[in-house]
C-alpha cells in the first residue's frame, strides 16, 4: 500500500515530456508509479499518438514498475495533458501522530498477457477480477474503499485475427476496443462486488446494460497485449491530504451529478482531478430527444461523446485538462459513465 499524490501538467505534442518538471525535484525514480494522459489521437485503432506517448513515457517508470495509460482524443475543448501519480510521505506530526485521519492509496499492476480470442470474452473478464481482487488484498483495503480502478486494455488488430489459434469475438478492429472495454469493465464490476459470479455472462451479452461498474474507467489501444491497472482507493491506515470521491453521469448531459459531486469537496480545497467517461447512448436518444452520434459516417461515436462530455465537465471544473475517455460500455448505466475526482484538503 502507498500512500500518493497528483500531479498534472499539459502536453504540447504526443512526445513531449517537459511536465516531468512538475514532479518534486527529490522524487526517488522508484516513486513514480503511473502516468495517465490524454492525446490528441482519434482515439481509434489506428490512433498511434497512445503509442508514442507511452514509448517516451515508459523509460521514467522503469525504476518503479510503473505503468502508463494514454487515452486517445481530444475533441472539442479538451487539452492534451499527463497526470501522475507517485508515492508520498505519510503525514505525522514531530510527536509521531498522524496528522490526517485517512489518506488516498494506490497502486499498480498488469495481468498476463491475452490470446487474442481471449479479448472481449468471460475469460478475459475473469483474469481482471482475479488481478483486481489479489490487488486489493495486498492494499488491505475493501472493495468499497475503491473509488477507480482505470484500466488500459488491449485491442484487436487485423493481424491479431488472422493469426489467432481460435476464433475472435469479432474481426472488426473497431468493435474489439468496445468488446475489450466491455469485458474488463465486467471484472473490475465482478471484483467490486457490483455484480456477482452469475451476473458476468448476462452483462456481457446485454453490452453491460445489465451489469457494469460505477468505478471502472477503461480504454484500448494497440500499444499493450496485457491489462494495465491502476487502483485509487482511501484508506483509513494512510496520512495525506488527497481524497477522492466515486459516481457516475446518467447520460451525456448529466450536469446534475456533476454539481452535485462538486459541490461536496470542501471550500478551500484544492481541485486535483476528474476522470470522467464518456459514451454515446445505444438507443439513439438523450432524454426522449434524438441524436446522430450513432449514425455520422464520417465521425465515430466516441468520439462525439467525448467533446459533449468534456464540454460539459469542462465548463464545471473550470479547466480544460480533465480526462475525459471515450467508450464507457460497462462503466455506468448505457449512455452515461463513471465518475472519479481527486481534491487535495
């Protein structure tokens, strides 16, 4: 268990690593565990941004172990950017007493990597719940302490098809980041205890409508084989000021959830970060009212919900640099997402 901190900072092109200055100048190597970010991609299969950002990223981690998770798009009003996270002090007084009565902990860790007739199916599913729940038991903390748990996972390729010992879920390169989405969002809802064992088969087969987690935040791309897991959960055992609330937007515009969480982060506190995802309902209406993110031909869905989402969480955070990650299939209720902000007290 570690306690951590957040730090964030924009990026002026896919390669650029000058935010690493935003870090403490006596931050150990050791203590970086993760860089999250977003570029200015399409977000799609062939959004190769992911994969240069996370090639000039990967070498200031490997003292750590330590991941990344680089999601795609930046439609609209949203700012490409990283935000880190790295292992912090506890806070004690001279005395030895802790001065915060809890602390925000995290940690991360990858499962093994996939056959690509695993992605999108019960098996993959199930290997991010086992991965998810031995996670938890080293953090000695309960599923409900969890407020994310953001994953990276794989996608399928044309060549990831043909070569495959099995059939794939699908051939279609497009709708495997859905389906890989899909079935990693299951396991984190599975080890959550948001659905139970019996629940996997039907939320996979409904596209998470029934079953999904309020906590997962998961995207794909081309750039990794296996899942990569962060886990950001409060703990009673840890000493620091960042603290994190959990929810989720019922639909696209959902303002009122967003004020709603807002609102409860106390007044003087320090505004760290929110992770939002972000979808375009399945049914083809927002509130009884139609809408055309399903059927534009020259712009994929996702990607029109991420610049009507990261508007909206824009405009209440005050900042263009939220996450905002497109395809949210399991991760909420169908057309809405999941909800994570980090405050500093």
């Amino acid at each position: 268990m570690s306690s951590v901190a957040l730090y964030k900072a924009t990026t002026a092109h896919p390669g650029d690593v000058a935010p690493v200055s935003v870090l403490p100048k006596d931050l150990p190597k050791e203590d970086l565990l993760a860089v999250i970010g977003k570029t200015e991609g399409n977000g799609c299969v062939n959004d190769f941004t992911r994969m240069l950002s996370s090639h000039v990223w990967d070498p200031y981690l490997e003292a750590s172990g330590g991941i990344s998770v680089f999601s795609g798009g930046t439609e609209g009003v949203l700012s490409p950017h990283v935000t880190f996270i790295a292992k912090d002090k506890e806070y004690l007084t001279e005395s030895g007493e802790k001065m915060y009565d809890q602390g925000l902990v995290a940690t991360v860790a990858g499962t093994r990597d996939f056959e690509p007739w695993e992605m999108g199916t019960e098996i993959h599913a199930r290997v991010v719940a086992e991965k998810i729940t031995e996670i938890i038991k080293e953090l000695e903390i309960d599923p409900e302490d969890v407020h994310m748990v953001l994953v990276k996972c794989p996608l399928l390729t044309t060549a990831k098809v043909v070569a495959s010992s099995k059939p794939c879920i699908t051939t279609d390169t497009y709708k495997s980041m859905g389906y890989s989405r899909l079935a990693t969002a299951v396991g984190i809802a599975l080890a959550l205890g948001e659905i139970d064992d019996n629940g996997i088969k039907n939320a996979l087969d409904t596209y998470g409508e029934e079953g999904w987690s309020s906590r997962a935040s998961c995207s794909s791309g081309a750039e990794l084989e296996n899942c990569h897991i962060i886990i950001l959960a409060s703990s009673k055992k840890a000493s620091n000021p960042y603290r994190a609330i959990h929810g989720y937007m019922s639909d696209a515009i959902d303002l009122k959830v967003l004020l709603e969480m807002t609102s409860t982060i106390p007044e003087g506190a320090e505004r760290v970060q929110i992770f939002v995802k972000a979808e375009p309902s399945t049914d083809g209406v927002v509130r009884g009212n139609r809408h055309t993110m399903m059927t534009d031909s020259d712009i994929q869905g996702t990607r029109h919900a991420r610049a009507a989402v990261g508007g909206l969480v824009a405009g209440v955070w005050g900042t263009t640099d939220v996450y905002v990650s497109g395809g949210a299939e399991g991760q909420g209720p169908m057309g809405g997402g999941s909800v994570c902000i980090v405050y500093k007290v």
